[in-house]
C-alpha cells in the first residue's frame, strides 16, 4: 500500500528530527563518562520519561492490542505489581547503586561476590538484551512492510540500521532525550488511533464497552478457542492464575528495578538522589495508564471488527494470520489521509525508545564490566570510547541477525514467546543480587553453586522447551524466572550451610567424635 504524500512527509520529518538529536549529542561525546552517563546530570522528569519510553516498546504498542484483541486482559496482571518494585527501588536499589559511584549494575556484584561473578552478569544481561532487541526490531519489521511493502528482511535492515545510527553517534544523551520525545509521540498516535474507531462506531465508546464486557473481553481471564475461561486464583506452577501471574510480575520487575542496566545506568545518570527516586515515580505513574490505554486499544479494535468485520481480520483471531498485525492493518485501511502518518510515527518510537536503550546499554556494560575489567585494563580513555562505538556496531548487527530469525518462528502472540524468551534467560539475577543486598560478601566457590544450579536449571528447561528432552516439565515456562531465582537462592544458601558444616568438622580434632556421628 503506498502512503500519501502528506503522511510519507511527516514520518519523514520524524525521522530527520531522531537523526538529528543524534549528531547534536554526538558532539558532547568526548570521554565514556559522558557517551553512558551524560555526566551524570539529567533531572527527574528527563530520566522518568526516558524509562516509560525504555520499557514501553513495540511489545505495548503491537502485541499489547493483539492479546486483547485476540484474547483478554489476562497479561496486563504482572504490570500492576510495577509499584511495589518501584518502592524497593526507591528505599533500597538506588541509594545502594548511587553510595558507591558505579556505572553499571554489575560492578557491584563484584563488591559482594568477586569479579567472576560480575563477569557472568554482564554476559547474562548481554544475551538478554539480544533477545530483546531482536523481539523488538521483528514487530517494528512486521509494520515496516506493512506500511511500504517492502520485503521483510529489507524493512530489518532499514529499521535497524537506521537506529543504530543516531543510537551509536549521539550516546546516551541521544538515547534519553530521543526517549522523551518517543513517548510523547507514542501517547500522541494511540490517542488518534482510539479516537478514529470511536468517532466510526455507532455507538461510540459506549457500544465498545457494552460488546466487550458481555463477552468477557475487558476482564483479566484466559481466553481459549473464542470463550472466556474464568480466572483462577490458585497457587499453581501449572496453569495461568491470577495470583501466578502477580507473582511473576514483582519478581519480574524486581528483576528489572535492581539489576537490568536500562534502569540502573538511568539512576546513576540522574544528577541526585532525589531527582532518581523523582525518575522511578514518573515512570510509574506513566507506564501504567500507558499499558491499559493500549490494550484497551487492542479491545476497541475487536469491537470494530465484530461491527465491520473483514476476513483477514478473522484469520488473526483464529489465529492463521499473526495477532500483532492487527494495529498496522487498523492503521493503513481505516486512518485518514494525514493521521495515518503520525500514527506509523507513534509505532516507530514505540521500537525506537526501547532499541536505542539497549544497544547503548549493552555497550556500556560490555565496556565498563568485561573489556576494561578483564581484557585491557591499561588504555587511555579514548580507547575505551572508540571500543565502545564498535560493540554498538556489533550488536545492532546481533539484532538484525536475531529479528531475520524471529520472522520465520512458529508463536502464538508474542507478548507470550517475549516473555518466555525473558523468563529462560533471567539466569536468577534478581535472586543473586537479593542475596548481596543481605550479605556483606560471600566469595569463593559459594556463588557459583548458586549460578550453577541455576544455569543448570535453566538449560535444562530450555532442552524441553524445544523438544530435546522427550520429558514434560511440571510447570508452564511463564513461570521460568521464578522457579530460577528460587534455584539461586537455594544453590547459595546451601552451599554456606555445606561451607559451614565443614568449617565445624574442620575444627574437631581428629581423635575426638563428630557429634551425631554413629
């Protein structure tokens, strides 16, 4: 489908504006203090910004409305337990992130673990990341060639390359300044797009409202073969439940709000104490109405389509055509000339805030916490820098490889297969860093019989996930992260008691009897 003239002129005009914040901040890029950090002086608000603008990405504005609209409100339940880690964040994870002057997240875990330690959370968070981005930049391709037509592979390489750009040249001041502006634009385009489907229906919200809720479709239950299935509040491994999916939601987001280096750069970044803890709450109090705002979207769609149905439309609630095509199908055949634009405009930023965060966070880490730690210790600061432009390059080609290999695997929608992905590669960090928060240090074998139980566990899953193992786990694979940051927390305590017992062995002399001992 060929955009108008005057829609074409504004995405146009939105692109240029990223590119160029880019090459302005690329001229502050003197030192690595400054292309991670930005010198350590961005105000509450800029920050807050920048994290609904990190954490909202094309997962809130594609596959947020495909799960409502091909399913219900089941998967916005982990998102209200946001608050809660937002409090941890602002008692406990920030003025420890802050007291000690890091630049990463992963520094200190060598303060309470040693360097080995420090090394594997940074690779941990790398292949995270990877995936991420990789999930990211596959949704943005997906609307791409929606909107031009051009091949699927192609729209991979020119989204990708074209973040890349402003992200490697403009830091971190490109990527927290073009995040603000992001969000804005994505508030802006979910709002045109809701406002259309409304001023179309007879009814209006009202008639939206009514269809959906007689047919479930506004409430937190499952959503199988076109029936609502009622919410269950059990404590189970084994099924969706309403206080399961909490559960994984504040270990997700604690996860997220003491050890992802999205968030943790963004705190250190702040130019206080106070203007970080500002940052969390503005995130909050965005991110939240933001995320049922889109799926509310997601619901209002499938009301217009049970009003004016189309067969393509019915193929992605049976699910032959993939849900998350339905906002860009929404968007190229029902938007008028002029908005169609700004909205494709809202979907770009929606991928863009989320890239851009990432490449330049996994260069800082790759940097900060593997290259200068434990390869060259020695260089002057430029070095440092120039390094750090070619990690950048390196993973946004890592992302584009990924995103190709996503176009061609078999999902459902894929909020489901991002947050499996997530949940196998959280190695049971938010468990590592609970145990350091508590101790004062704990070297030695002691961490890594936590880490290997975990990454055991891990790979074990991820065996039967796909099919190598011919064994079935006893848990549904949302539950992932949970079970491994339990399998952390376990391995870590256990090898003290071990470390303990045979300390008190140790200090028995050899002629007198082990108490308990036959």
């Amino acid at each position: 489908m060929q955009l108008p003239a005057v829609d074409i002129a504004t995405l146009l005009l939105y692109l240029g504006g990223m590119l160029a914040m880019g090459f302005y901040f690329s001229r502050r890029n003197t030192s690595t203090e400054e292309y991670f950090l930005g010198g350590r002086q961005f105000a509450g608000w800029v920050i807050g910004l920048s994290l609904v603008g990190t954490s909202i990405s094309s997962v809130t504005f594609l596959a947020y409305p495909a799960d409502a609209f091909a399913a219900a409100w089941l998967r916005y339940l982990p998102n209200l337990m946001l608050p809660i880690a937002a409090l941890f964040a602002v008692f406990i994870f920030i003025p420890i992130f802050r007291r000690h002057s890091l630049t990463t997240a992963y520094e200190y875990l060598e303060l309470r673990f040693g360097p080995g330690v420090r090394a594997y959370g940074a690779a941990a968070f790398v292949l995270a990341q990877l995936v991420r981005i990789s999930t990211i930049l596959y949704l943005l391709a997906l609307l791409i060639h929606e909107v031009t037509g051009l091949g699927a592979m192609w729209s991979v390489f020119v989204a990708g390359g074209f973040v890349a750009l402003y992200t490697i040249i403009g830091g971190i001041d490109a990527v927290i300044w073009t995040d603000v502006m992001q969000t804005v634009v994505l508030i802006l385009g979910g709002l045109i797009a809701l406002l259309v489907v409304v001023q179309a229906l007879p009814g209006g919200l009202g008639q939206i409202v009514e269809v959906a809720s007689a047919q479930g479709k506004l409430s937190f239950a499952d959503w199988r073969a076109g029936e609502t299935v009622p919410l269950s509040w059990d404590l189970s491994l084994l099924n969706k439940t309403g206080t399961m999916m909490l559960i994984l939601g504040l270990v997700n987001w604690l996860t997220e709000y003491s050890s992802n280096q999205n968030v943790v750069q963004r705190y250190i970044a702040a130019r206080s104490d106070r203007e970080a803890r500002k940052a969390v709450w503005v995130c909050v109090f965005a991110s939240l109405p933001i995320w049922a705002f889109y799926m509310f979207l997601g619901t209002a769609l499938y009301v217009f389509y049970v009003q004016f149905p189309a067969p393509e439309v019915t193929q992605m609630l049976d699910g032959s055509r993939k849900a998350e095509q339905i906002l860009p199908w929404f968007i190229l055949r029902e938007l008028p000339v002029g908005l169609t634009g700004i909205v494709i405009a809202a979907a770009l930023a929606a991928a863009m805030s989320s890239l851009d965060s990432s490449i330049n966070a996994i260069a800082t880490v790759s940097i900060n916490d593997i290259y200068r730690r434990f390869i060259r210790r020695d260089a002057d600061d430029r070095h440092y820098l120039r390094v750090a432009f070619g990690v950048a390059t390196a993973s946004s080609v890592l992302m584009m490889a990924g995103a190709i290999y996503i176009l061609n695997a078999d999902t459902q929608t894929l909020q489901d297969y991002a947050t499996i992905l997530v949940s196998l590669f959280g190695g049971g960090l938010l468990g590592l860093y609970a145990i350091g928060f508590v101790t004062r240090s704990l070297r030695g074998i002691i961490p890594w019989v936590g880490i290997g139980a975990t990454v055991a566990f891990t790979a074990f899953t991820i065996a039967v996930s796909k099919g190598w193992l011919d064994v079935s786990l006893p848990f549904d694979l949302y539950y992932t992260s949970i079970l491994a940051n339990l399998v952390m927390v376990a391995g870590i305590l256990l090898a003290c008691l071990g470390k303990h017992m045979l300390a008190r062995r140790a200090a028995v002399p050899a002629d007198q009897p082990v108490e308990g001992a036959v």
